[in-house]
C-alpha cells in the first residue's frame, strides 16, 4: 500500500449504538473500533440483522453513537455533510423525475446546482453509457441501467466517501455480477472511496480491498483481511483460485 | 422502443381488442336503452301511475319546461357554484391540515381522536347550527359541502403522505435535505396518486353536502327543486333534477380522471 492509501479518511473509534423504543432498548453496535483508508474499497460482511446498515448510517450522520467517536479527516462526520455519497439497496430514483433530474437532484439539494457542477454531473452520466437516456423516465430502463443511475447519482456531488448498503441485493443474479463489475470500474475510474455493506461474501470478495468482518448483534469487529486482489475486476477475481479460499476463511469467521 | 410494423397475427390481435372495446359500449348504451325504454313502456300503458314514477318523456319535457323558462341554468348555476366552492376550499384546506399534521408527529397525535369522531359524526346533525350561524344562503350550503369533505380530504391525503417511501427519506437525508426539502421534492410528488384519489373521493363528497345544505336552507339549486317537487307531488321534477344531478357529477368526476391521465404519467 502506498502512503496515500495509508491516511485513513473515516475512523470509528470504540463506537456503540443503543436503540430505544416502547419495547426495551437494544445494543445494535458495540465498541466498534475500524477505519477506511483515502481511496480504498472496504467491505463490511456480518451475519444478517447483525447491523450492518446502523454502521453506514452511524458513519453518514443519520444516526448519532451512544458512545465513541467517528471521524472524516479527523473532524467529527457529524460536521462532514457533503462528503458523502449514499447508496441504498434498491435504486430509489424518483419516478416522477427524468434521469437527468434525478442525477442532479442532490445539486439541488444541497443547493449547489450550478452549470459548473451540472455539466460534471451529465458529464459522469455520458462517460457510463447514460447519455442517450437522460430525458427517459425510470420505468424505462432495466434495474442494471437504473442501478448505474443510482450510482451516478451518489456521484454527482463529488462526495469523498461512498457508503454503499447491499447495492445489488434487489437485482437478479446476472445483473447484479455485471452491474457490480460496472460499479467497481466506475469507482476505481472516479477514484473514490467506498464502504460497501453486504450479506454476501462473493460480493464483498470481488469488490473490496480490505473486508470487516462484524459478529452478530451487538455487531463488533471479528477480524480485518487484507485482500489482496489489487486492481483485478470483480468477475476476474471470482475465476481466481485465491477467490474460494477466502470464501471459506470468511465464512468460518462469519459463524452463523 | 417498441416496433411499429406489427405482424399480421398482431394485427388480428389489435382489431379482437377494439372489437372488445366496441361490445361493451355497445352494451352499456344497450343497458341504459333497455331501463328508460322498459321505464317508458310502463308508464305509457299505466301499468303503474306515471304520476308516481314519472317517465323519461315526462323528465324530458320538464327539462325542456325549465329550459324555457329559464329556471333551467340558474337552478345549475346555483348548485354548481355551492358545490365547486364547497369542493375547492375542503380540498385545499383539507391538504394543507394533513400537510400540518404530517409535519407535526405531536399534533397528529393530539388532534387524531377529533378527527375520527369529526369523521363519524354525521354532519347533516349540523344542519340547525349551520342555519343558525350562516341562514339559509348559499354560505350555509358550502359551509356544509367543506364539513362533508374536509376530513375525508384530511385523512386521505395524511396517509398519502404518511406513505412516503421510508428509503427514499433517508436518501434524501442522508444528502443533507431539511425537512422543507423532503416534503417539497419527495412527500408531496409522490402523493399525487393519493391526491387524485381523493380528489375522486371528494367530488362524490362535495355533491353529498350541497344537496343536503340544499335540503336544509335554500331558495334555489337542484337540492331545493327536488325538495319542493317532492312537497308537491311533481315527481318529474324530481326525477328531472336528480338526472341534471347524475350528468353533471358524472362530468366533474370524469374530469378528474382526466387530469389524473395529464398528470401521472409514470407509474409511483
């Protein structure tokens, strides 16, 4: 790893989460102590219901820790709006909207719809094939198009941190490989950093550069794995011989 | 896109749907042929006093009488208006109390055990207070056209609102959107499939309030000519005004479906 890579961009330090409601309260999150390298791809894998989405919306400020700390460049994340890019399981395009509006939607949001950003924004839009589709609706085009939307549209306001939540658990199989192969060339293409949640350890194999392993609820760190793949594509890396090794590793650690 | 030199099998296929199409209308106009001409014959051969059920020449002839004395339009005139009003300010009223209590959990707390007793409660009960507070103008009449249809308005527009897709709200907070911005770009988009429902709702709503306000305290309109054929036995005046009543509430309604068409066009 070079030192860029080595500046951690997103810090969780000693995090934990309890949830209250009528019922009783629950500890969701649990000393959680991790961080994600500038320009790295991080995935974190965790038995289902251990968490998982509570860690990205920890990190993106909709949720606020009980206890601990989490940092963007050493700042508070609660100070960090803007920095980043949210991506949720289905696509969530507004079918009410064209694409091109809602690719720009969060310019607009954050009031930064300028001609300058815009451009950038339709510009990302041509350079991944949906240039042609801009003035179509979402109910025209096929979930893997609408996914790369999506993702174009978390993209739009250069946000420095992609935190992505099972992205490709609503697509059909084939879709989801190619789908994931083109959003693993997109990010790498944009440089950007991501955090990827997911249940599924193939994916978070052909995608990231290091995993996070979570236990069960109360989810906290099990073990960090270094990859390894380097700049190999999602569906090269599932052809490869290391690919089933560490599907076995993984999945001892996971336990369920 | 779609391919538009459509195979002869296809072709065959186009023309047995419009042929569908062209047999249910055959039959609908058939049905209505079949009530009044059935309606016509006995009352023609006084199998049952047409003074009583009338006839569809007798409704004819009373709408051609009022027609030319010119009572005609000005017994539409006064009921459209009531109703048009009535209908306007509980839609636009009724979306702005559910925008109120969609924003304010507390509120919507707080208020929903009068809501659903205001929902029960029959508001033609209203009926003296309303006289007393307003006579017997038209005022009366659209004050209860809003009674009837402001809380129907409410409740279906708050669970329009209230059905505002949950992932999509965190996508908008989590691109830091105020909750200005969520209602504006989000919640109230994606209720307009609630709005048009309940605009149909409302418009069977609205002609309920003014024909009751009518029945209650009026001088004129449709309410009152039915009312006052019933006092006096002109029971073709009666069934006159109700069939004035069935085309014109038909029309509002179909009007509505228009503008549903204009406006959805893609599928929420």
């Amino acid at each position: 790893m070079n030192e860029i890579l080595d500046r951690h961009i997103l810090s969780f330090k000693d995090v934990s989460l309890t949830y209250h409601t009528k019922e009783g309260e629950t500890l969701a999150v649990k000393g959680l102590d991790f961080y994600v390298r500038e320009g790295e791809f991080m995935a974190v894998i965790g038995p289902s219901g251990c968490g998982k989405t509570t860690v990205l919306s920890l990190a993106a400020g909709l949720l606020k820790p009980s206890s601990g700390e989490i940092t963007v460049r050493g700042r508070p994340a609660r100070e960090s709006a803007g920095k980043f890019g949210y991506m949720l399981q289905k696509d969530e395009l507004f079918p009410w909207r064209n694409i091109e509006k809602n690719i720009t939607l969060p310019l607009e949001i954050s009031k930064k719809n300028t001609p300058e950003n815009r451009q950038r924004a339709l510009g990302l839009a041509k350079k991944y094939g949906l240039g042609e589709f801009l003035r179509y609706y979402p109910d025209q085009l096929s979930g893997g198009m609408r996914q790369r939307a999506a993702l174009i549209r978390t993209l739009a306001p250069a946000p420095e941190i992609l935190l992505l939540d099972e992205p490709f658990s609503a697509l059909d199989y084939q879709t989801r490989l190619s789908v994931c192969n083109d959003v693993y060339s997109i990010i790498r293409g944009e440089k950007k950093t991501a955090l990827l949640v997911t249940h599924d350890i193939s994916e978070a194999i052909s995608l990231a550069d290091r995993i996070l392993v979570l236990s069960k609820r109360p989810a906290k760190a099990v073990a960090v794995h270094e990859i390894g793949f380097e700049e190999m594509s999602p569906l090269k890396r599932r052809e490869s011989p290391q690919f089933s090794v560490w599907f076995e590793k993984l999945w001892k650690e996971l336990n369920i | 896109m779609k391919n538009k030199n459509y195979s002869g099998e296809h072709l065959a296929f186009l023309k047995k749907e419009k042929k569908n199409v062209a047999i249910v209308w055959a039959a609908r106009v058939g049905v209505l042929a079949l009530i009044l001409g059935v309606w016509e014959l006995i009352a023609q051969l006084e199998l049952v006093d047409p003074f009583i059920i009338s006839s569809p020449s007798r409704i004819a002839a009373m709408i051609g009488e009022l027609w030319s004395n010119g009572s005609l339009f000005y017994h539409i005139g006064t009921t459209l208006w009531e109703t048009l009003a009535g209908f306007a300010i509980a839609v636009v009223l009724g979306s702005l109390i559910a925008l109120a209590l969609w924003w304010s959990e507390r509120a919507r707390k707080i208020l929903e055990p009068y809501i659903v007793v205001l929902n029960s409660l029959p508001k033609i009960a209203l009926g003296p207070v309303i006289i007393v507070w307003f006579g017997s103008g038209s005022s009366a009449i659209i004050f209860m056209t809003v009674l009837v249809g402001i809380i129907v308005a409410v409740m279906n527009m708050l669970s329009g609102f209230l059905a505002t897709d949950k992932n999509k709200i965190t996508l908008l907070r989590s691109m830091g959107a105020s909750k200005m911005q969520i209602l504006t770009k989000l919640v109230i988009p994606s209720a307009l499939p609630e709005f048009i429902g309940m605009l149909k709702i409302c418009v069977g709503m609205a002609w309920i309030g003014s024909i009751m306000g009518e029945y209650i305290a009026s001088k004129a309109g449709l309410g009152y000519l039915i009312v006052y054929g019933g006092q006096v036995f002109k029971l073709d005046l009666v069934m006159a005004a109700t069939f004035i009543l069935c085309v014109l509430a038909a029309g509002m309604y179909f009007l509505v479906v228009l503008a549903e068409k204009l406006v959805i066009k893609h599928p929420r």
